[in-house]
C-alpha cells in the first residue's frame, strides 16, 4: 500500500473521530483532547530539538504546556479563576530561568534552552489551546469543524495537487517535495470549501468567507511549512510514527497551530 493510499485512510478515520469529539462529546472531554494532543506535540517538538544536540527540560515543558488549555478551560468556566491564563505564562518564564540555575553542567547553552522551551509553549500550548476558547463560542463546534475543514483542506488539497500536477519547487532548501502548483491548487480548494460549507457552518456573509478562507489556506500553508523548517533543522522527516502516511502529532496539527489564534481573533473582532 502507498503513502498516498495510507495517508488517505488514516485521513478518513481522523475525520470520523474530528466529528464525534466536535459534536458529541461534552465541551470538558472535547478540552482533555486538546490537552492531550498539546502534550504529545510539546513532547515530539523537544524531542526534535534533543536530535539537534540542545538541552531541554523537555518533561516540564510538556506539563507546563499541558497546563495551557486546562486554564483557559477552568477561566472560562469559573470567571473568577479568568487571570490564570497569563499569570501560568509569567510563572512558566520564571521556572524556564529558574531550571537552568540548577543544572550541574557547564554548558553554553542556556539562552538557547530557555528560548526554546519558551517558544513551544507559545508555538504548539497556547496555539493551539485556541481550539478551547473557540469550542466555547456561541456555535462553538461548527466553528471548530469549519476551521478544520478549510485549514487541512488547503494541507491536503497542496498534497494530491502537488502529487498529480506539481512540477516547479515551492523552497526546496525547506520542504523539497512542496510545489507551486500544489500550494495554489490546495489554496483554490481550501477557498472553494470555505465559500460552499461556511453558510451552512458559520452564517457569516461571502465577503468574510471569502476572506477567511483567503487568510486560513494561506497560513495553513504557512503552518506546514513552519514545522517544515524546524524538522529540516533537526534533520528528522517526521514529528513521530503515530499515523501513517502523516507522521506524529505535530504533523497532524502543524497547519492548526496558526490558523486557530487568527480564527478566533476574527471571529471575536469582526
């Protein structure tokens, strides 16, 4: 069977599990995948970066990513608890500095540790926790199945169009095997999703569909390309082994990471 074929069916099965936890599961279970997919990209991206020869706290950075979406879950629920969201950012920047004030070595490294473990609570934590803050909107999972839907259409439509027709090298020094054509084929798709399923999902009107869709294809791509490069650096071709044809988690979500803060921000201003 063929990575094309693989990728396909594992694609159809992530589908069909995408909508139970969208639609039928409680928001709390819907916030515990969150939770768990966050801690297996932490974990994957410092496991990377330990590939590159750099120390990480890579088990505190996983539970203090981990954290994010438990706080924005407990700060929507209890008003009172609203603060917790910041104040875990500020204390997880103390305890960066704080770990490598205790370590035994005599490394050269610090800056370097301190900013990436940072950066990934950033990048893959508070990224991706958007997914929380959206769920809880007024009709929370039909933006969320949207989001998807117009984000992974542009990763996969890139995909088959690249594969068929794809001919002139998008950055080969990043993803050698993305295309031109496959970037603009996957974008037309993912637009031409969001116009037709985002009256039906969202009720917004063309002109923010048709914006929206502009805006989300595009930075899925760029999503994509963003883990791209940090694999390309650490010489791995993939986050993990967890589904084939894709690779592991952070594969999975890469093109989300940017597209679900910028979602919701539109959503919440416009």
């Amino acid at each position: 069977m063929n990575k094309f074929i693989r990728r396909a069916i594992v694609s159809l099965i992530l589908i069909f599990f995408v909508a139970i936890i969208t639609y039928i599961l409680p928001y709390w279970l819907f916030c515990l995948v969150i939770v768990l997919l966050v801690a297996f990209g932490q974990f994957e991206f410092f496991k990377l970066v330990e590939n590159r020869g750099i120390f990480v706290y890579k088990y505190f950075g996983t539970v203090v990513g981990a954290l994010i979406p438990i706080v924005i879950f407990m700060g929507g629920s209890l008003p009172e608890m609203k603060n917790l969201e910041p104040m875990l950012i500020v204390v997880a920047s103390l305890l960066a500095f704080t770990l490598q004030f205790i370590r035994r070595d005599n490394a050269r490294d610090h800056l370097v540790s301190m900013a990436l473990t940072l950066f990934s609570l950033f990048y893959i934590g508070w990224f991706f926790s958007f997914f929380v803050k959206l769920r809880a909107l007024d009709n929370g999972a039909n933006l969320v199945a949207f989001l998807i839907i117009v984000t992974k259409s542009a990763d996969m439509g890139a995909y088959v169009i690249g594969n068929l027709f794809g001919k002139t090298e998008l950055l080969p020094r990043i993803s050698p095997k993305k295309t031109k054509e496959g970037t603009i084929g996957g974008i037309l798709i993912s637009l031409a999703l969001a116009l037709f399923v985002g009256k039906f999902l969202t009720g917004f009107s063309m002109l923010h569909l048709f914006v929206i869709g502009l805006i989300m294809s595009t930075l899925g791509q760029v999503g994509d390309l963003a883990e791209s490069l940090i694999k390309r650096d650490c010489n791995v071709k993939d986050s993990g082994r967890y589904f084939a044809g894709i690779g592991g988690v952070l594969d999975l979500i890469d093109s989300l990471l940017f597209t679900a803060p910028v979602f919701y921000f539109y959503v919440k201003t416009f």
